[in-house]
C-alpha cells in the first residue's frame, strides 16, 4: 500500500503563502486609495452658499462666485435675516450679504471650521480685487475649547470601532435572538452615555442637549453593530470582516467630517451620508450645534441600519433554530425504523 503523498499539504501552505503576500498589499492599496484620494481632492463642489440683498447689488457677487467652475451651489435670499436663519438651519454653509457699507459674510465654523475658512478666504479675495473689506461673522461659532472641530472628527473612528467590536463579540460569543438584540443595544446605550461624558462632561467640545448627544452616539454604535452582528448571524462570521471593510475603508473616509461631505469628489460625498460614520457626523453637528437642524436624514440613515442590522440578527437566529428543529425531527424519524427492527 502506498503512503499517502505529502505534496497535497506543502500545496496548500504554498496558496496561503502566496495568498498573504498578494492580499496584504492590495488591502494596503485599497487604504491608501480610500483615505488618501479623497483628502487630496478635497475642494468645494456645489457647496452650499447663500447671496443676500436686491438683486441688482447681489448679481456681480454671484458672476464672481459662478466663475470658480461648480464650487457653489448659489441661495438667493431678500436680506441678512433671512440669509442668517439658512445658516443657522444648515441649509447653507454661509452666505454673503451685500449692504451699503460693503459686503458681509456669515459663517458657521461649528458646521466645518473648513469650509468657513475656505468662505472666508474666497471672498475676502473678491472683495480685495473690488478694493473694499470685507465683515466677517460667525453666526453659530464652534465651541472655543474645540475651534478646529477636532475633538469631533476624531470621535468618529473609535465609535466605528466600538461597533465592529459589540457586533464582533455578540458574535463570537455565540449570543443570538433576543438575548444578542438586547446586548446590542446595551453596549450602544452604555457607549453613548460614556462618550458624552468625555466629550461633553469633561472634554466641553459639545454644546447641544446632554442627553440627545448621548442618543447620536448610541445610534451611531448601534447602527455599525447591529449591521456587523446581523450579517454574521446571516451569513456566518465572514460577516463581521464584510461589514468592518465597509465601515473601516468607505465609511471613515466618505464621512466629511474633517471638512464636508460637498468637499469630497463625487459621489465619495454622497456615499459616505449613506453610511453610518458619515451620518453620525453630521448628526451630531445638528444636535450639538444647530439645535437639532437638518437632523431628519441622518437620523433615518442611522435608523435603517440599525433597525435592518437587529431585523438580521432576529432573523438568522429564527433560521437557525428552524434548521436544529428539522434536523432533530429527521433524526426521530430516522430512529423509529431502527426501534421497530429491534
């Protein structure tokens, strides 16, 4: 009798091997392209920007303003007031007002410390070439302990992060129907609670209501999650990698957060709104900055993961107790020809 070969095992050591060497360097790539490509186009793109006065003194702002190829989606406003409550609305990013004593620009540095620089320098620079000055004011300024908006852009990789970990472990730990929806939902109320009292309690870089800050972080972890735990439970643990890809390699770097999502070439922008690190960042701008403006869409963003990432959860937890059930009554039927012959 011949032994059996030892070529089959060296074989598969030799894939893996080469599996290793080619995989780590397209994820390597597949980073840099997603981090870095968006941060090295960033430039405003159909940006927000209102224009306010009669229309006769506003249309050689918006000449100058259309010239910068797409940069700004123009809003035409009556007067500054109405200019200033779009601003404070987030409809706009700012707006610039033509009055007699020369122009004046609004800005919001708590919606992107970013883009109100970039507002500021433009027309700054229009208004040099016109020889007049021009008056700044930030009508929902970001807090002073965090002007740059810092503390916030980097609250969105560990939330991601605490997501993927509570989804993971429901996972591996073997938790599922009501017992795994119950732990996810714990995890992110527990995370949301402790965030907002870094950040708010101690930290003071958020300005909004204590407890509707503490629900954005919840809603964020849940949303990441309860997707990470609801594909596992469909699919297996090739889930858990799945959705952690997604969120770690789009939805990170799609987010605006560090400047706005009408800075991202497109449709990065778009994208990254659709995904939760994405969403929670402009969610949390709403309620901690602008009393809770624009908060509809990210908040159905986040809604719709969550809800759809526990519905997955409940679900494979149903399909797989269908499939014991039927394999123990195949089982019994199985044993009652043998019990008979005995």
């Amino acid at each position: 009798m011949s032994t059996p070969s030892a070529t089959p095992p060296r074989n598969a050591a030799s894939r893996r091997l080469v599996a290793v060497v080619v995989l780590v360097p397209v994820l390597a790539a597949l980073a840099l392209w997603a981090f870095a490509w968006p941060a090295a186009r960033t430039a405003p793109r159909d940006l927000p920007l209102g224009v306010a006065g009669p229309a006769a003194a506003t249309a050689q702002v918006e000449r100058q303003l259309a010239r910068q190829d797409g940069a700004f989606e123009i809003h035409r406003y009556a007067g500054e007031a109405a200019a200033r409550e779009a601003v404070e609305d987030r409809t706009v990013y700012g707006a610039v007002v033509v009055t007699a004593q020369g122009p004046k620009l609004l800005t919001a540095s708590a919606a992107s410390p970013t883009v109100a620089q970039l507002l500021q320098q433009a027309v700054e620079r229009q208004a040099a070439a016109a020889g007049t000055e021009v008056r700044t004011v930030d009508v929902v300024p970001a807090p002073q302990t965090d002007p740059r908006g810092a503390a916030l852009n980097a609250s969105v990789l560990p939330l991601a992060l605490a997501g993927m970990a509570a989804g993971a472990a429901v996972t591996l730990l073997g938790l599922r129907g009501v017992r795994a929806v119950s732990a996810l939902v714990g995890a992110a109320a527990l995370i949301g609670v402790i965030t907002t009292a870094l950040a708010h309690s101690w930290l003071e870089v958020l300005a909004g209501d204590w407890w509707a800050e503490a629900g954005v972080f919840a809603l964020s972890t849940l949303a990441v999650s309860a997707a990470v735990a609801g594909l596992a439970a469909l699919i297996g643990p090739a889930g858990i990698g799945l959705v952690s890809f997604v969120v770690m390699f789009l939805g990170n770097p799609f987010s605006g957060a560090s400047s706005a999502p009408q800075m991202l070439p497109e449709p990065v922008g778009t994208i990254g709104q659709w995904l939760p690190p994405g969403a929670g960042a402009s969610l949390l701008r709403s309620v901690s900055f602008f009393d809770g403006a624009a908060a509809t869409g990210p908040t159905l963003t986040l809604a719709w993961w969550a809800a759809l990432g526990l519905g997955a959860v409940l679900l494979g937890s149903a399909m797989k107790s269908r499939t014991k059930d039927t394999e123990s009554a195949t089982g019994r039927e199985l044993d009652k020809p043998l019990a008979s012959v005995g």
